[in-house]
C-alpha cells in the first residue's frame, strides 16, 4: 500500500477520533422532520436493510462516547477499504482493455 494511502487513513481516523465526542445528539435535519410529522415512530420496525451501527451504539458498550468513536473508526476503515477494492477493480478493468 503507498504511503499516502496509509496517510490518508491516518488523518482520518485521527480526524474521526477528535471530532466524534463533539457531534451533536440532536437528530438531524431529515431525521427532526420525521419526528415532527411523526412518521418516524410509523417506520419502526420497517428498515429493509438493517445497520450494522445503529444510531452510532456499539453492541454491549455503555459508553455513548466511545461508541461513536468506534463507529466512526468502523465506517471509515470500511469506506477505505471500499474505495480501495473499487480503485483496484478499475485499474484492473483499464489494463485489460489496453491490452485487447
């Protein structure tokens, strides 16, 4: 892996461990205007695809402030690792297709 890859992950993740205990607990713009018309509560138990993280709780751990750590770690090591297979998938793609 090239060293501003590894970098790049780092400030990230650094980023991620600074600012995630500042996050607000407010609901967010999309998530308040669900409450306010109260669809939301209508919704519940409804999710075709179920979140690994939950309104950012980790299974298990009581401590609100290290589990959105441990969330923001998780997603972004895994957006990371996406975006890396993805990157990987198309220079793969391009090099076949100069070859043909």
């Amino acid at each position: 892996m090239k060293k501003e890859v590894i970098i790049g992950i780092f400030i990230a993740l650094l980023i991620v461990v600074i600012l995630a205990p500042l996050a607000s607990s407010n609901p967010d713009g999309l998530e308040r205007v669900a409450e306010d018309l109260a669809f939301l509560e209508r919704a519940d138990g409804r999710e075709v695809i179920s979140s690994p993280l939950p309104d950012y709780e980790v299974p298990g751990l009581e401590n609100k402030t290290l589990a959105g750590i441990l969330a923001g770690i998780t997603g972004t090591l895994l957006t990371f690792a996406l975006m890396m297979i993805l990157a990987k998938l198309i220079a793969t793609s391009k090099k076949n297709k100069q070859m043909s």
